[in-house]
C-alpha cells in the first residue's frame, strides 16, 4: 500500500499523529520534528516518484535516535523513553513503508503509544483525544484489511458502530473482570517549583513561586465541615535544618505519649492524589483509616507503608482538639532543638533578646509574634531570594516572603531560646464544590506553619502567616494578586457563571477519578453484591462477567439477525418465484444457474406449448429486471399475467 491522493490512504499517518501527540508531553523535544520530518519525505517519495532512504540508511537513523533517546534520558526503561523511542522507531518505518505489511507495523506501533499515554494520564479531558485515535487507527487497519477503495468518511462511520458494539464488552469487563491494585509506573517529575509538598523545604532557594491548580485531595464531610480556621491538612513534618534546607526525620517512629482523640469528631472520606513524600494528608489530628497500609508517627504523619502512585480513597475521623499526655523525650527533645553552628546569629541574638525579657515561653512567643506583626513584613509569593543565612536576611533585610519563610524563621527563633519546635507542611483551607457536595484541596492551598511544645499542654499549633497576613488565611489565593496570574484568575474568580462552570467541571472529574478510576476491587464486589451475586469474592465476579457476557452476545446476536437472513426479493422477483414454483409441480424445474430466457429456449427442445406461453413472461421480466425503468403500468400488467400463469404441461411419450 503506497501512500496516494486517496483520502484513505492518509488514516494511518493521522492516526499515527493523533498518538504521538497525546504523548507528546513526555517525549523529548527532538521527537516530534523527526516524525514531521520522515512523514515529508514518505510523501514525497510517495507522490513523486521519489526513491525510499538506502537500508544502510534507515539502520543509522534507527541507531541515531535510540542514542538520542539516551542522551535525553539516561536510559531506554520507563514510559517516556519507552514512548519516545516507538514514535521514532516508527518515523523511521515511514521511510520503508510500501507493502501493507509495513502498514500494519505502523498501526500496531499507534496502538502501543496509546496504550501508553493512557497508562500515563488518565484525565477526564483526555478521553476524547483518545477515543478519536483508537476510532482513526480502527479505520485505518478496516482500509488496510481491504476497504482501501472506501472513502475516509465510510470507514471511519463503520469504525464508530464497530466501536459502539464493542462499548457493552468494554463496560462489562470494566465493572467484573478482577483487578488488582498498584501501578506499572511511578512517574515523578523535575518540572519548576510549584506550590506542592515533599520531603524537604529550602524557601530562600526558590525566587518565584508558581501556582498550580492541580486537586490535591477532595473530602466528602458526613455532615458539616469544620470552619475555616481548623481547615489545616497535615502532610510531612520537617525537624532537620541546616541553616537554610529543612527536612524530615526519618527515624521517627510512633508516638510515644498517649494521644487523646477528644472534642467534636469530623468523619469524612478523603480521595488522595498520588504524592511523591508518602504521607496521608489529612485534616489534623486524624486517626489512621482502617488498613494496615498506614501508620501514625510520633510527630502526628500518617505515613503510608505503600507508594501513593495513584489517587486512593480513605475513610478518616478528625479531632481538631486532640492533644498528647506525657513527657517529651530527651531524643526527640535534642532533635527539635538542634540548630547549626555560625548559621543566622543576627536571628539567634534577637531570640535571646526576646527570652531574656519574657517570664514564661508563652510570653516569649507572643514577642515573636508581636516582632512579625510590627516589623513591617510583607506577605508576596515572588520574595526576594535568600543567602546562606535565609533567617537572618529575611527578618532584618528583605522582610517579605510566603508562608515557607516565616514558618522556618518562626521555628529557628523558637529553637534559638530553647523551645522544641518544628516545621508543618500541608495545606490550609479549601473550596466548597456545591456540585459534588465536597472540599476541594488544591496544590495552590499548599502551607507551611509551625508546632512548639509546651509543658502541661503538649504540642500546639504556631502559625506565623497568620499574623503576617491573616487575609491568607481567610481569603482565596487568587487576591494575591503578587506574582500570581494577573487578570485572567481575578476574571474567573469575579464570574459566577464562570465558577459554576469551573465547579461542573471539577464535579466532574472528581465523578471520573473517585468512580472510574478508582473503581478498585472493593468496589467491584460491592456492585457484584448489590446485583444479588452473593458473596463469593473471585467467583461471585466470574458469574457476573459470563451472565453479562452472553447477554452482550445475545444483543450482538439480534442487533445482526437481518445479516442472517436473505434479503427480503422484491415484487418482481416474488411473482416469478411463484412462476418457478408452478414449473416445478407442473415437472419443469428451472436449474438455479438458468436466466429465464436461456430456460425458454431449453424448455422449447422438449415442451413448445409450455415455452410458447412462458417466453412473454420471461421477456417481460428481463426487460423490467435488466432494462431501462419501465412504465408502472407494464409492471402492473406482468404482475397480473404473473398471477394468472399456469403452465400447459403435456407430458411426452417416448
């Protein structure tokens, strides 16, 4: 099959660019150029007459790439070299594709990209772009397997039925054949900073803090949620400092202490988006679900024993005003009080300062607390960037910066005057989907604050944000207007209309992400359950997918009963079947190979009576089957001769 003007004939190539272009936001940036570039000369060769690349050729273009796929990667394992190296693995098939074999190479290889960027992404959004290349490659594969005369429009309207018959099966094994859970692939990132967590906290590294609007988590409350203020979702804790880079501690282990679950609890379900740190965020003071894949540690994480590849649902119940009996050890003690030596003296001065003139610790936090809201800080999420003393030159020289860098001055002072402390990260409040009836966390809701210990009253809450801008606190994002998106954010944050749809929308996805692409195993025997199957695990699944199996090929069966069957004759040839019958009783049977004016002229050897009163008829009728359109009347007149024929049959003796 050579590329040519037929319109058909251009479906692979689509297809092909349909693929590599749902993938093509983790190929390497040379990839795409080479595919545009080896689909020119294909056609070129294809439309001109022009000679395909030598074999020696295409072999070092093959080898060029897969280094380049090196070069980009550092490796020919996981989704995006895998990814970048079919699509051009398969540009450099274009330069050899002249049989229909080399065709079918193509459309297999479009397939696997499919399959890969599903794997990869599985945004609701996403779903039209691939549905239009599995319909395009479909269409390609019917042109290849001897549609190629039909045009693009036929064979792409006969691969949307072929696709809404096989939709039953599809939804069939979606809701019964058995899963398991887990990932092919954990796909971390190396983008720009953005306002997400991880297992460490350098806020004098990044200059500008970019916004990402991305779902965190979503949380369906039984009844109302809790107000504002108590909107903090704990994510990982960080104790080590150097003067500069805060992170975690790995040696944790559970509390030590006696935790009491106490006030008013707040039990909601929780969808978690896949995360790279491995905590559970969740609302503060929240028990650990009912699974042994998650844990509670001694600084209040719920750590999952089990990479959070993919979004997960937990059930949680949240005490807001639950608080820790006991003493605090000498280790963990040592731990929230270690600082670096020479690192941020101007900051430990002031600390000393502060402490010397406080009568309790208490005293001493409300001078801090007094010194960040006097001090003429600003709150901006494009501050200036720090040095090697981040505290130190943001509290005495740029005296601006977000949440990230108040949060590390605030502990730094609580540790310089002998107050165990340590820094939170999570994130703080969240917006209210009238729509789907839950609290949507989103990356931009990103937070940072602080926890000091006191004696008698166990580990409290220390927000310093709060008192530089409490408007953080109490007003969405979008009014920073400071280094955020400008006029395009503040216009949709100004438009009812346009909130609801962006509501809809979310609605929507969280629809998509909780009940399709979470449908886990769980799931699948509950529904198995519901639809009266019992109670039998694996077995209980295989019933429901064979009932629902033979009720699809039923439908399939009856959808094509008019393809089972001959077609209906029409008028014309009804009234001379009825003449063949009569022949036959009359013991002149006309042979299935015969026209009827070839049967006249054999049936004259031996009956002439019988051919002289058949041949009006038999010329009547090929002249109304095989001729030009006849009056009705003439049909009219043969029907009725039809109906009033009987053979004159007189048998002859030999």
């Amino acid at each position: 099959m050579k590329l040519t003007t037929h319109s058909a004939s251009w479906l692979p190539i689509a297809a092909l660019y349909t693929a590599a272009l749902v993938n093509a936001h983790h190929l390497a940036w040379w990839c795409l150029p080479v595919l545009v570039l080896a689909t020119a000369w294909h056609m070129r060769a294809a439309l001109y007459g022009h000679a395909q690349p030598g074999r020696t050729t295409r072999l070092g273009f093959a080898a060029l790439v897969t280094v380049g796929v090196l070069l980009s990667f550092r490796t020919l394992n996981g989704i995006s070299a895998g990814a970048t190296l079919l699509v051009a693995m398969t540009a450099a098939k274009l330069f050899e594709a002249r049989t229909r074999r080399d065709w079918y190479v193509i459309c297999g290889a479009t397939l696997f990209l499919l399959l890969a960027a599903c794997l990869d992404r599985q945004q609701l959004w996403r779903l039209p772009l691939y549905a239009l290349c599995l319909l395009l490659c479909l269409a390609a594969l019917r042109g290849l397997s001897g549609g190629a005369a039909l045009p693009a429009t036929t064979l792409l309207r006969e691969s949307a039925r072929q696709l809404l018959y096989a939709l039953p099966l599809a939804l069939l094994c979606f809701l019964f054949f058995p899963r398991l859970p887990g990932a092919f692939w954990s796909l971390a990132r190396d983008d720009e900073a953005i306002t997400g967590l991880g297992d460490e906290m350098s806020p004098g590294r990044i200059a500008r803090l970019s916004e990402s609007d991305e779902p965190a988590l979503r949380a369906r409350f039984e009844g109302a949620p809790p107000p504002a203020a108590q909107r903090y979702w704990r994510g990982p804790v960080l104790h080590d400092f150097d003067g500069f880079t805060w992170r975690r501690h790995r040696g944790a282990g559970p509390p030590t202490g006696t935790l009491e679950f106490r006030g008013p609890a707040y039990r909601y379900s929780e969808t978690l988006e896949p995360n790279t740190h491995g905590t559970v965020v969740a609302l503060e003071m929240s028990q650990p679900p009912d699974t042994p894949y998650v844990s509670m540690s001694a600084d209040f994480q719920l750590l999952a024993l089990r990479p959070i590849l993919e979004a997960r649902s937990y059930e949680l119940t949240a005490y807001p005003q639950a608080m820790m009996r006991g003493e605090l050890s000498s280790a963990a003690r040592d731990m929230d009080l270690a600082l670096p030596p020479n690192r941020n003296p101007r900051a430990h001065e002031l600390a000393l300062q502060l402490r010397a003139r406080a009568a309790d610790p208490v005293v001493y936090i409300n001078s801090v607390y007094a010194f960040l809201r006097e001090g003429g800080f600003v709150y901006t999420l494009v501050p200036q960037p720090l040095g090697r003393n981040s505290v130190d030159e943001l509290l005495f020289d740029t005296r601006e910066g977000f949440c990230g860098h108040y949060a590390s001055a605030f502990v730094d002072l609580m540790r310089a005057a002998g107050i165990p402390a340590r820094v939170v990260t999570g994130y703080q409040g969240g917006e209210w989907n009238p729509i789907g009836g839950y609290l949507l966390v989103r990356q931009r809701d990103a937070h940072a604050w602080a926890e000091v210990w006191l004696e008698g009253r166990g580990w409290l809450r220390a927000d310093p944000t709060a008192v530089v801008a409490p408007e953080r606190l109490q007003r969405d994002l979008l009014q920073f207007g400071d280094g955020f998106s400008g006029g395009a954010a503040r216009l949709l944050g100004s438009s009812r209309w346009l909130t609801s749809v962006l509501q809809a929308w979310d609605a929507a996805n969280a629809w998509w992400q909780d009940d399709v692409v979470g449908f886990n195993f769980a799931r699948q025997l509950n529904l198995a359950g519901r639809m009266g199957f019992g109670d039998g695990d694996w077995q209980t699944l295989a019933i429901a997918l064979g009932v629902g199996l033979g009720a699809w090929l039923a439908w399939i069966a009856w959808s094509l009963r008019r393809l089972a069957r001959a077609a209906r004759p029409d008028a014309l040839a009804r009234a001379w079947r009825q003449i063949d019958r009569r022949l036959a009783r009359a013991g002149l049977p006309r042979a299935s190979h015969e026209g009827v004016l070839a049967y006249c002229e054999r049936l004259e050897l031996t009956q002439p009576a019988a051919a002289a009163a058949l041949l009006p008829l038999a010329r009547s009728y090929a002249g109304l089957r095989y001729g030009p359109p006849g009056e009705p009347a003439a049909m009219r007149e043969f029907l009725r001769a039809a109906r009033a024929y009987r053979p004159a049959y007189r048998p002859v003796f030999r």
